[in-house]
C-alpha cells in the first residue's frame, strides 16, 4: 500500500466536498438545524390544551360531593371544566370538539367497591391523548385522595372512534403510512428525474417543440403511475393480513400488517395517492436545484425532516410550541396525516368537512409544485 497514492486520494475527495458547498451543508448545518430544531420542540413544548367535560352516573349528596371537589381540582390544575348532565353529553361534548376528554364517573366512588373512573378522549390523536390523559389522572386521583383515602378507584381510556386497541402500530398508522410513502416517492423521483437531466434526454427534449409545461406534465403523470402502484402495494400490506398455516417446524405468521381501518379504504387512497402525487412534484421542483444524486438527498434534513417532526407524525400539533404551529399549515404532510387519521379511525367519508379541506390542500400542493417546477426546468438545461 503506497502511502503517496493514499495521501493523493484523500485529497482528491477533501477537495471534491470542499467545492460541493450543499455536501458542506449536508455535513455540518444540517445537523445542527435538526437536532436544534427536535430539542427545541421537546424543551419548549406546551402542556396538553385540556377542557374536561365532568359526568356523574351517580344521584344524590355523596355523588354531588365527588363531583364538585374533582371539578375543584381539575381547575386548581389550569384546565377548563364543564359540567355535563349525562355521560351522553359528556360523549357529545367530545365529538363535537367543545372538549378535549370526558371524565365518566362511576354511581358509586366509595372506597373498596372496586371504582373505575374512564376518560374518554376522541381518538384521532394518539399522541395527544397519552398527554392529556396523564394530565387529567394525576388531577383526577389527587382531587379523590383526601376523601377516598389510600383506596383510590382505577382508570380506564375509552374513545369516541375506533376502539383502544393491543396492537400498537394502530394508532400510529395513518401518520407512518403517508411520512415514508411521502418520502420514497420524493426519493424515488428526485433521483430519477436528475438522471433524466444529467443523461441528456431532458436537453434533448427542451430542443424540440414540446413545452416546459408539458415535459413536468409529462413526467410527472409517468412518476405518478409507479407512486400510485406503490400506493396500491402500500395501503395492501397496511391493511391486509394473509395468515399463513404452521407448516412442520416452522411456525404459523402473517403476510402483511393487518391494520383496521374503520372507513373507506378507497378514500384513503385517493388520500395517499394526492400526497404522493404532490411528492412527485417536489421532488421535480427540488430537483431541478441539484447537480447530483447526493444534493437531491441533502434537501431530505430540510424539507421532509421538518414536516416528520411537525405534522403529527412524531408529536401532537397542539403541543408543538406556539411559534412553530403556524408552520403546520403549509405543509402537505400534515393534511395527510389529519385525512387518514379520520379515514381510519373516524371513519369518516367525503361528507365530513375536514376530509374536503384535507384532499383539496393536498391537489393544490400538487399542482403548485407542478407549475413552479415548469417555471425552473429550463435553467438547468445547457
């Protein structure tokens, strides 16, 4: 091994990353902006926005009692506190968003009857509703110490839609499905489209009559095709389970994921179909800014990173810190995440307001980076 020949290879590529200022980027910015911008949420999150609505099954002075002195507490602890009549209005007050969690109590609280308190929470936010829940039960069972004494009644969760269920992938599915749907279909175009450039054909296409227009247009229905095959195969894996009998030794599993979805699985892929449409257009646009297939992977901490942490993905909207929430709205992701959250869990169908603004902001996305992207082509063209 010939130390000259190692000594002019090492130099060749600090020279190399050097001149290439997005690598430089990519090495020493990129990870300061993420990982300030991850601790920034953890350190300056804001607690849970809680308005409990308080229900009583039980009748008379003791119930009275427990009621009041809970609501006392609940209040002592910051959060806004309606009373509800019945468990049917408390249950009203969650679906229609007047409250953020119900508080049911039993008829009976007194010690050693063996008690259960339930929260009940919507069920759209996982992540929103452990906060809220944790909240809520440290109120809940410092209002009830001092008059039921070291016997304090369990709690249970229930929501609103869908059910609490043991599988853990449930409730976080919507949001996994569209972020790595999201983020391959950008990969897999922003690469592809860059090759299309460095290999000539783009050159070679600009020369002829067709337009800026119809060259995004172009590529972008072809990226589109294989996005909605893998949209298909997505949803089919997310969503279906193929079990597989025990065969000899080898023991019984399942082919696919199995998860439930309480809507149309059809409207959720329209849904992931739109967002993906939408990546195939951005990574048109950002493609366009890079020289190789390393700077298409260098706008990924930039622009995908981001939208992980702030769309629900990772962590609750609402608990996200007040000057980073407006960001929520100019990103796709976050539509996407909010339309299968209620696709799959609500059940929700093209009725329900949120879906139509939902659906609408992510054909809008799609088209804006289309046409933006038919505005930038030409100047990489030489």
């Amino acid at each position: 091994m010939s130390p000259r020949r190692l000594r002019a290879l090492v130099r060749r590529v600090i020279v190399e990353i050097r001149r290439d200022r997005p690598s430089l980027a990519l090495l020493f910015i990129a990870p300061i902006l993420v990982t300030g911008l991850f601790t920034f949420i953890l350190r300056d999150a804001s607690g849970p926005d809680v308005h409990v609505a308080v229900a009583s099954q039980g009748s008379g002075p003791a119930a009275t009692l427990v009621s009041d002195r809970l609501e006392g507490a609940l209040t002592a602890a910051g959060m806004a506190v309606t009373h509800a009549n019945s468990v049917d209005e408390a249950q009203t007050a969650v679906r229609d968003g007047s409250a953020s969690i119900a508080i049911l109590l039993p008829a009976s609280l007194a010690p050693g009857t063996g008690a259960t308190i339930t929260l009940l929470t919507k069920g759209l936010d996982p992540s929103g509703d452990t906060a809220q829940i944790a909240a809520v039960s440290q109120a809940v069972l410092g209002g009830l110490a001092s008059s039921m004494g070291a016997v304090l009644p369990a709690i249970t969760h229930a929501t609103v839609y869908g059910a609490p269920s043991s599988d853990p992938m449930a409730p976080f599915a919507p949001a996994i499905v569209a972020f790595f749907l999201y983020f391959f279909v950008y990969l897999l175009t922003g690469v592809s489209f860059l090759r299309e450039r460095t290999g000539g054909t783009l050159e070679r296409l600009m020369a002829t009559p067709v337009t800026r227009g119809e060259v995004v247009t172009g590529y972008t229905l072809g990226f589109g095709f294989f996005a909605m095959v893998q949209v298909a195969l997505l949803l089919a894996w997310a969503l279906v389970a193929v079990r597989v009998p025990a065969i000899g030794p080898l023991p019984g599993f399942a082919v696919g994921l199995g998860i439930s979805v309480a809507g149309s699985p059809l409207l959720a892929f329209v849904v992931v179909l739109l967002l993906a449409l939408g990546a195939v257009s951005l990574g048109i646009f950002l493609s366009t800014f890079a020289r190789t297939e390393l700077q298409v992977i260098q706008f990924i901490p930039v622009v995908l990173v981001p939208q992980f942490l702030l769309s629900g993905v990772l962590f609750s909207v609402d608990s996200l810190p007040s000057v980073l929430q407006p960001l929520v709205h100019v990103m796709p992701l976050a539509y996407a995440v909010d339309a299968l959250r209620e696709v799959f869990i609500r059940g929700a169908d093209l009725s329900v307001t949120a879906v139509q603004v939902d659906i609408t902001v992510l054909a809008a996305v799609a088209g804006l980076f289309a046409a933006v992207a038919s505005r930038t082509i030409r100047r990489d063209v030489v």
